[in-house]
C-alpha cells in the first residue's frame, strides 16, 4: 500500500515537472517571438469576450465566438505556420551543439580589435554594415543559406565585404568564435512595434534575429554612421566606439569568467566595507 502510495506521488511530480518544463520553454521563446505574442494576445481577448458573453446570455456573440474558436485554431496553424515552425525550432536549437567555444582572453582581445577596427573606418566612411556574433544559440542555418567564408576575423576583411558594390554588402557577416563564418545572411526582420521608423532594415534584421537567438548584433548606419547593438531584443543605438567595445568585451566574457568576476566585486564591496568600520 505504501509503495502504492509512493509510486503515485511520482509519477504525479514527473508529470508536474514534464508540464512545467515545456510550459516554461515556450513562455521563454515566445517573448522573444512578436507574433507569437500578438497570437496569444489575441486568443486570450477571445476567451475573455466567450466568457462574457456566456455570463451575460449573448447567444449571437457566443455562436459565432464559438465558431471561431472551433476552427479558428485550425486557421492559425495555416496562417502562422512559419512562426511555430520557428518556435520549434528555436526549443531544439537550445540543446544543439554548436561550433560556439569560450574564447580565450588573447583570442576575445584579438576579435574584438580586428572588429572594432573595422566599425571605425566603416563609421567614418558612411560605409553601412551588418555582424552578427554567434553565441550558444546555432545560426547554423543562417550560414548555410549565405557564402560560406570560414576566414580569420582581420578588420581589412571585414570593409572588403562591406564594402559598396561588392556582392555581399548588403547582407549581414556571421562569426563564429574567432572565424568569419559566412557573408551575405539574410535575418529575420523584427515587428516589434516600438521600433522607431527611422530605423532602416539592417536595424530591424539585427533586432529580429537577437529575438531569435543570444546572439550580438552590430550595426553600422550606412546614412548616419551612428553604432547600434542589438542584445535579446534590445537595441543600444548611437553607442560611441569605446562604448560598443565594452559591451563586446562584457558579451563576449563566457559564463564562468562572468560568475568569477561577480564574486571578486562582492570580495571587494566586503574589503570596502570592512576599511570603512576600521
């Protein structure tokens, strides 16, 4: 009886735990996916219109909610096939190995240099640009659609692409680790609605894929010459050069390093506190 009874909570606590694991997964994807949110938004202003119509008696409204909701779903899917498609995608990415490695300090100075003498030039020169840094999240099928490059980051490289009137200048460059992947990727274009309309395609390309993965986007304005980085959906624009540098620099620490360097500032604010009472 009391195996019985212990079988049972188990199997209840895996079945929680197996809900609540893909419940979280989705939730994490779709806040970076804005149609996903605007689907579910939608759905929900749905239900809370059936409910109200049930409360108060509407039959009209409610037959045709009912409806609605009936093949609605059905309608969804054909519609917004691409955008679930690519939330799946997006859950199997996660666990995906990729040729993502933790840089040494030599090779995160060394990148970040080539690059950010490359952004220099191209930001004096009105020269509009497009890089995409991969972290833990593969681009991997981004690459595949682009030309294909597997070159040492050198800031000369990174104009020549750029560079107007060559082939591939108007798409983005993908690295991986301290290699220039490929060039000429195509992106996502981001709908978030708050996005200024000023911005132009390279902007809304680097927003759309950093909701898509972890990765940095750098952007040159081929216009202005301003710097922008986009990070998880967020887009830093008008960054100066050493500003730009800093955030790759603290993007591209990897995670342990991170961990490390928050406990020697907590070391340091309790060395600081402790000078202080002395």
């Amino acid at each position: 009886m009391i195996l019985n009874d212990i079988t049972t909570t188990l199997k209840a606590m895996i079945d929680i735990a197996i809900v609540w694991g893909l419940a979280h997964a989705v939730l994490k994807n779709l806040k970076d996916n804005v149609k996903m949110v605007f689907l579910l938004k939608g759905i929900i202003i749905l239900l809370i219109v059936k409910l109200i119509s049930d409360y108060f008696d509407l039959r009209t409204t409610g037959v045709i909610l009912e409806y609605i909701l009936t093949w609605g779903i059905l309608a969804l899917i054909i519609i917004f096939q691409p955008e679930i498609r690519n939330a799946l995608e997006q859950l199997g990415k996660k666990q995906i190995i990729t040729k993502h490695r933790s840089l040494t300090l030599d090779e995160r100075e060394k990148v970040v240099y080539e690059m950010m003498n490359a952004i220099d030039y191209m930001r004096k020169s009105k020269i509009g640009g497009l890089i995409v840094i991969e972290r833990e999240v593969s681009l991997n099928d981004y690459i595949e659609k682009s030309k294909t490059l597997d070159a040492d980051i050198s800031s000369d490289l990174l104009i020549s692409i750029f560079f107007p009137r060559n082939p591939l200048h108007d798409g983005g460059v993908i690295i991986q680790g301290n290699k220039i992947a490929s060039a000429g990727a195509v992106f996502p274009i981001s709908l978030n609605g708050k996005i200024n309309k000023k911005l132009g395609t390279r902007h809304r390309a680097a927003l759309g894929i950093s909701e898509e993965s972890d990765c940095i986007a750098l952007v040159i304005s081929e216009e202005t010459g301003k710097i922008s980085i986009a990070i998880e959906g967020t887009l830093n624009y008008n960054l100066s050069l050493d500003d730009a540098r800093m955030i790759l620099i603290e993007e591209l620490k990897p995670k342990k390093e991170l961990l490390l360097d928050e406990g020697l500032d907590d070391q340091d604010e309790r060395s600081a506190d402790d000078n202080e009472e002395k």
